[in-house]
C-alpha cells in the first residue's frame, strides 16, 4: 500500500470530510505535504423523512445541515475548496427502498 511520500507534491487528493477530527486532520496533513486537497461531503438526507429533530440520529436526519457546516468550515480553516455532492436520491432508492423492502420480507437488511 502506498504511504503518503509516494504521491507526487502537487497531485491532486479528495478527502472526504464528515466535519469530524479525523478527516479534518487527514486534510490538513494532506495539504501540508505541499498536495492539492479536495474536501467532499455527501448529502444523503433530502428532508422528507419524518426524524424527530430532538434526537440525533448520527449522519443522516435533520442534524446533516450541522454535519455539513461543520466540514465547509474545517475545509475554510484549512484552506481548501469544499464541495458537497448531493446524493440523497440515489440513497434513497439504493440504501433505504432495499432496508425497507427487505425488512417488509421478513428479512434482516444489511445496508
């Protein structure tokens, strides 16, 4: 597996970036190894879910708006573009139809 001294300075690397510490760190290291960094965030939650916003239900829910800020803030702190990708449809029909048809067979889905 290669080490982070085999890629070339200036490469371009994306990282994905939850807002939390560790991807937050693996950016700012990645940028001061002279590589041009790229933070991605996923959307995955498209509003529509009935979640109750009193209780945080890790990365998907109400609570993804914090999640998001948190990882544009952290790209701004470390001085690279942040993008978000919008991917809630394809969640949708991908993770969640496939738990909720299984679920509804009598079956334990494993997303």
């Amino acid at each position: 597996m290669p080490s982070i001294n085999d890629i070339p300075p200036g490469s371009t690397v994306a990282v994905a970036m939850s807002g939390g510490v560790d991807s937050t760190v693996a950016a700012h290291i990645l940028a001061e190894k002279g590589l041009r960094v790229l933070g991605l965030t996923m959307k995955i939650w498209d509003g529509g879910a009935s979640i109750r916003d009193a209780v945080r239900q890790g990365c998907y829910g109400p609570g993804e708006a914090e999640d998001l800020a948190a990882a544009a803030q952290a790209a701004k702190r470390i001085g690279i573009p942040h993008h978000v990708i919008d991917l809630s449809q394809h969640y949708k029909r991908i993770v969640l139809d496939y738990f909720r048809r299984e679920y509804m067979n009598g079956r334990t889905p494993n997303p």
